[in-house]
C-alpha cells in the first residue's frame, strides 16, 4: 500500500547562533523555482497570514520582539479561522498576489503544497540544517523538495502525579503494572496511541502501513484497554482531579494540569517497548512562502522565519499558547524540557499529503475508538482499515 506520491518532511532552519553554523552533512541541492523572483529596490514588507486567529495575540508579541531588532523591516499579521485562511490565501495567491509568509496547520500546508501554491524553502535556508531535533524531524518536503518550515509540534508525554507517583514507569509492561496501582488515562486518538507500537509512527511517516503492523497495533491497544486501571478518554483532568496518577496525552496538555497540579505534577518520556523506542507521531505547523514573492520579500521573511525558530521567539510562542515549540530552549521548565528532547528524538511526522488527513486519520481514529469500545478485533480490523487504505489511494 503506498500513496501516489511519496512525501518526506523537511525541517531546514538557519543556525539559531552562531555556534549552530557548523552543522555537518552535506547540503540538499538548491529547489528549482518555476519562475525567479522579481527583484526590487523596494523595502520590503512581510505580510503574514495564520490560523487560528486565537493565536494573534502570541505572534503579535513575537513580531513585537522581532521588529525592535530589525527596525528596517515592516511585518503585518492577518488572523482567520482555519477555513477562511485557506481559500482567502488560494484566492490571492491565483490572482498573483497574497501574503509573504502563511503559518499554518499541517492539514492545510499539505493541501497548499499539493495545489501548488507554496514555493519550495529558498535556498539559504536549506543550506542551513538545524540542530535542535533529530534528523527524522529535520529534513522534509516534497518529492525531495522543502517546501515548509516547522516552528510548532505537538507529540504525546506521560504525565504523572508526584504527590502519588515516585517514579515514572519506563516500560510499556511497566506501565501496565503503575496503572493498576495508580490509574492511567490515554487520550484515544491516533496522535497519542501511535507511540504504543513502535512501526506504526515509522511506517506512517513513510507513506505505508503493513497489515501486520495495524494488527499489533490495535492487539497492543485491546491489552491496554483490558488491563486493570487503563481508561481511554478524553478526560484529561482525570489527573488534576486526583482520580488517576498517570495521563497519557498531547504535550499542549501541560499547561492545564500545571495550572493546577504544580511543582506536583511530573513530566517523563514515553515508555518504551521491548523491541524498540517509541515512534509518537508529531502534530506540526509550518510557515510557507508565497510562490508570488519577490526576492525582497523572500528574503525578508527569512529573516523572520530565522528569528520565529530562535529562543526568545519560541518562549514567547510557548507562554502565550502551551504549543509545544520546535526550539526546546524555549521551554524553562527543566523536567518538561527533558521529556520533549527524550520523546522528540526518535518521533515522526504525518505525511504531508491531503490523503492522510482526509482518509488515513478519521479511518484510523473510529477503529481506535471502536477497538477501546469492545467492539472491534484486532485482526479483522487491520484486515478492513488495510484495505480500506489500499483502495483510498488506488
């Protein structure tokens, strides 16, 4: 089973300071452009477009702190709901206009790319590989082509109450054996079971999926449902509420429970299996560059995307949403930046391809559901979502 085009992600970044200028490998050959941009004496503007407009607030802070450094450059941001964002920007883009940078989910990204309304990284960019996450995170693209830069993920940690728990399990069997001590609660969704079975978050990011890999996967799934203390739920103040000592859920979660719990509650990698690390699949967005800019404005919003993925950028992004930034140095808290560096290291990214997030992720999050409900089988349900898959991208 394998989609029609294979998608890679790359995440390319300039040198965050000037120690990161030295990164080793050799650099990706140059994007070919359909048409170079326009060159212009003009300052330059740096218009950007994103969603959700609740995020406003944390970007204007950004631009703020950026703007104070760069006084030459001029950057308006423009809110709208992820739907609006969408055919606003391909409108704009076809009639040769639009913003110079767009930040948006991956969802989105994946349908611009495909539409062909996003032109690859430029080149400086992509002769600069960051360092702050592993190479499974730092290259991505296209057919080999960059055409986004990630400055946001989210990824599953394993919560814990410090008040009831001493130490957090490191094993799958182990934390089995804590939940029927202490209670566990798993989010029941794709994003955050996927780190349960080690293939699955592999063969997802390489466009895909093995029959036997989905049958381990929901076997893996049945035996947590069925252990003592295990409840897969949405409820994720089942934590603060002191209902269970262990929460398996989405990093964003932290600010919730932290707003509660404290210095009580505990941040820990995820627990891995005996064959090997857990893959979690990254939730991820990414600014994009208008195939319509010229080269002023291209190189402007370098200039800012370099600053959006730098420390003081990324803590600002962080205090003001509890997203998860793609610079760990922008986390103060020492514990919850431990566990993002250890559960990020061996993470992957969901392709960026329409197809995965309007058929693969519904399809594999009702089996989920289905599966956690008793009402499905592990083998007939990998039977029914491989073929389901197989025949979505025939």
């Amino acid at each position: 089973m394998r989609l029609p085009y294979r998608v890679t992600l790359t995440l390319v970044m300039l040198a965050l300071l000037a120690g990161c200028a030295g990164s080793s490998g050799a650099p990706p050959s140059p994007p070919t452009l359909t048409a170079s941009p326009a060159e212009t004496s003009q300052p330059a503007v740096v218009e950007i477009w994103h969603a959700p407009p609740q995020h406003q607030a944390a970007l204007s802070a950004i631009v703020d702190a950026f703007t104070q450094r760069t006084p030459t450059l001029t950057v308006r941001l423009r809110a709208y709901t992820p739907a609006e964002l969408r055919a606003a920007y391909q409108a704009a883009v076809d009639s040769g206009a639009g913003p110079t940078l767009i930040i948006t989910a991956a969802e989105q990204h994946a349908a611009l790319i495909a539409g062909g309304r996003l032109a690859p990284i430029p080149r400086a960019l992509t002769d600069q590989l960051g360092n702050l996450l592993p190479r499974s995170l730092t290259t991505a693209g296209q057919n080999e082509t960059p055409y986004g830069v990630p400055f946001s993920l989210d990824f599953p940690l394993l919560f814990y109450d410090r008040a009831r728990v001493s130490t957090p399990p490191a094993t799958l069997d182990d934390l089995k054996v804590a939940a029927a001590d202490y209670g566990l609660v798993v989010t029941p969704d794709l994003w955050t079971t996927a780190a349960l079975h080690p293939a699955l978050g592999e063969q997802l990011a390489g466009g895909a999926l093995q029959r036997a890999t989905l049958w381990v996967f929901f076997d893996t799934l049945a035996s947590f449902a069925a252990a003592p203390g295990v409840r897969f739920e949405a409820n994720r103040e089942a934590l603060t509420q002191r209902e269970v000592g262990l929460l398996l859920a989405p990093a964003s979660t932290y600010p919730l429970l932290h707003g509660v719990l404290g210095s009580e509650l505990g941040t820990a990698p995820l627990p891995y299996a005996a064959s090997s690390d857990p893959h979690p699949v990254a939730q991820m967005q990414y600014a994009g560059f208008n195939i319509n800019n010229t080269r002023a404005e291209t190189n402007a919003a370098e200039q800012f995307v370099v600053f959006l993925l730098g420390e003081e950028a990324q803590r600002l992004w962080f205090d003001a949403t509890g997203q998860p930034p793609v610079n760990p140095a922008g986390i103060v808290d020492e514990a919850l930046r431990a566990a993002w560096r250890e559960t990020v290291r061996s993470a992957r990214v969901a392709p960026l391809q329409p197809a995965f997030f309007s058929t693969w992720l519904p399809a594999l999050d009702r089996a989920i559901l289905s599966l956690i409900a008793g009402a499905g089988d592990p083998v007939a349900l990998a039977a029914e979502l491989s073929d389901l898959l197989g025949e979505a991208q025939e």
